[in-house]
C-alpha cells in the first residue's frame, strides 16, 4: 500500500478540528501520514487539540508556525510530507471513510490526478447543496488536450478547482516544485495550484462517488471573500500562473494561447462586478492595471 500524505492546515478551528481529525483518523485506508499544521493559531485551543491528537495516533505529525495564511501552512505541510500521494483536508470539514481507498484505488499507472464529488452541508451536517460535476477519464497528453481540460472543465468548474477534492502525486509536485501562491495576495490560490498541476498531467479522472463534507460557514475564508471585490486579487492569480508557465519550458506553448485562459480566469469576477456591481469595463481595466506590475503579462 502506497504512502498517502493527509495535510490539514488549522487556524482557529478548535470547533471543528476533532471532527476533522478524526475522519481522517477512521479511514479504511491504513498506510497514512497526517499532517496537521498550526498556522499561529490564537485561540489557544487548536494548539493543543493538534498535539493531543498527536498523542491519540503515532501516523499524526504536529507542525507549529508562525500564522502565514492557507498557502503557506499547505506548502509547510508539502514540505514535511513523505507520501507517494498528496491529499488536502481543511480544518473545518471532514470526509468519508472510505475517501482515501476509493481515490488511490482509481489510479492507475497513467492518472495523474484523481477527482472526486463532495457535498455541501451546514454546521449541523444537514445538506445544503449536492454539486453534478462531470465524470471519466481525460487524456491530456497533447497541448490541445490540455488546453480544453483547464479551460472548459477545470476553470469552468466542470470538476472542481479546489485543493480538497482531488488526490495528487507527491513526484510530480516535486519535479516541478509545485506550491500555492500566497492567499494574503491573490484570491483561490487552489485554482493556482489546480491550473499548474495539470499543466504538466499526463491524464485525470473523476469519479462519482461523494466523498467529501464542505462545512459551509459564515465566517469561513471563502465566505468572507463572496461579499468583497476580487478583480485585484484574480487579476493577480492569473499573472502568477502566466509567470509559472513562462518559467517552465515544457509550459512555452501555452503563452500565445494564454490571452483565452486569462479570460476565462477572471470572467466570473468580471461578471459580478459588471452585472452586479454595475462598474462599466473601462473602470474595472483601471482597476486590473493598478493592481499588475508584470509588463510582460
């Protein structure tokens, strides 16, 4: 059984880090390594719930650091992982039994990354929502493979972005030292992540099965981020993709056809801040260029 490597960033989730741990304690899947990482967390409590759990299972290692944001515990968590997998939990939600043995077992010598489907719940585990994404393999050996995957699935949420509803291999991770851009920065540092893995995949797969519990919450980072203006901040996601793809020279055909991915990066935010927000689009390309400083993009 391969090594599979759970990484848990936590920052004030004493609440829901028990239910968190514990699920990724109760696989059916033995062969893991769980890594919870303590981002400077201030409300004394998940500290402490990090290192008793420690306690609980020899399989849980503790990191303790300095808070730097989601990105930057996901990547201290990367560093310190050993497993032949890679797979991202957050703190404040929790997932099958079954998640890791379903995931690793869809692999096969050609998959470079496993999706899977999830479920929305509030915080009493009621369903709030039950997403339909796509389902099968992808080939993506050829640029223009690639290029319809990322864009009319992978950017149009097809399958999802998110860094918790996917397995990745550790080895290509490190091979091209993939990391998330900082989340203090740019908005949905998954999305970063998601786009310049499968830049360099061989092929996907999605399966059906619901295996995950996305807790949604008030005061979570994405709910705080719906109410506020993110051109800025995807403008600057999308320049930190065109920057990775312009140091990679297996990456150097995406640069002419890289005007479409950026429009398709930043047409949902251009669309709230047009439709709903009523900004005209000269006023939102003010707002883009203030924000960018790599001429080249």
């Amino acid at each position: 059984m391969d090594l599979v490597s759970i990484i848990i960033p936590a920052y004030n989730v004493a609440a829901y880090i028990d239910k968190c741990v514990a699920s990724a304690c109760d696989q059916t899947y033995e062969n893991l390594e769980i890594i919870l990482v303590d981002d400077g967390s201030t409300d004394e409590c998940t500290p402490g719930k990090c290192d008793e759990w420690a306690k609980k299972d020899n399989r849980v290692k503790v990191i303790h650091k300095k808070n730097g944001g989601l990105s930057d515990a996901r990547n201290a968590g990367l560093d310190a992982a050993n497993g032949s997998f890679i797979y991202f939990l957050d703190g404040d939600d929790y997932i099958s039994p079954d998640l890791v043995s379903r995931v690793v077992e869809a692999f096969d010598n050609e998959t470079s990354i496993v999706f899977f489907s999830f479920l929305s719940v509030d915080e009493k585990g009621g369903i709030v929502n039950t997403p339909h994404p796509i389902y099968g393999t992808f080939d993506l050996e050829s640029n223009e493979q690639k290029m319809d995957f990322i864009l009319a699935k992978l950017l149009s949420h097809k399958v999802g972005w998110e860094a918790w509803n996917k397995m990745f291999r550790r080895e290509l991770i490190e091979r091209y030292h993939l990391r998330f851009a900082d989340n203090n920065k740019i908005f949905a540092e998954d999305q970063y992540f998601s786009v310049c893995y499968c830049l360099h995949a061989s092929a996907a797969k999605s399966i059906p099965d619901r295996l995950y519990y996305y807790v949604q919450r008030g005061d979570s980072i994405m709910g705080k981020c719906r109410d506020k203006n993110n051109i800025d901040r995807i403008s600057l996601l999308s320049q930190e993709v065109f920057k990775h793809i312009s140091e990679k020279q297996d990456c150097s055909w995406v640069i002419d056809r890289y005007p479409l991915m950026h429009y398709v990066i930043i047409r949902n935010e251009l669309s709230i801040m047009e439709y709903r927000r009523g900004m005209n689009r000269r006023d939102i390309r003010d707002v883009i260029l203030r924000t960018l400083n790599n001429q080249d993009f």
